[in-house]
C-alpha cells in the first residue's frame, strides 16, 4: 500500500538526493574555473608576490631585479 505519507518521504528523499548532488557539485566547478593558476598539486609555488619597490608581482624576490 501507497500512503500519502510514504509517498512524500520518497520524494523528500530524492529531493534531498538531489540537493546533495548539486551542494557537491558546485564547488567541482568553481574549482575548475580557478584551475588556471596551478594545474598541478605539486606546484605550491605558484603564489605571486609584490615587491616592495616596483610594486611588481614576481614569482620569487630573489631572483626578481627592479628595472631602475
Ligand atoms: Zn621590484
């Protein structure tokens, strides 16, 4: 038997299921898009920093050289 109340608990349930699959979805996607500065795991160097003096972003201030 059908009740009116087992029916609506399956459709809870699927419209839960498929607001779970949606909260884990999004964040994929916006990680994809955000993806362009480190493609790679192992990349952790890829943080820009500003120098001091030019005001110029640089991988590294060691091997940067402000143009005088
Ligand atoms: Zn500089």
């Amino acid at each position: 038997m059908l009740s009116p109340v087992k029916i609506l608990l399956l459709l809870a349930v699927i419209a839960a299921v498929i607001v779970a699959a949606r909260f884990f979805r999004k964040p994929e996607n916006d990680g994809k898009k955000k993806a362009g500065r480190s493609n790679a795991e192992g990349e952790t160097t890829t943080e820009m920093i500003k120098c001091p003096d030019c005001d110029t972003f640089v991988m590294s201030l060691e091997e940067h050289n402000c143009k005088s």
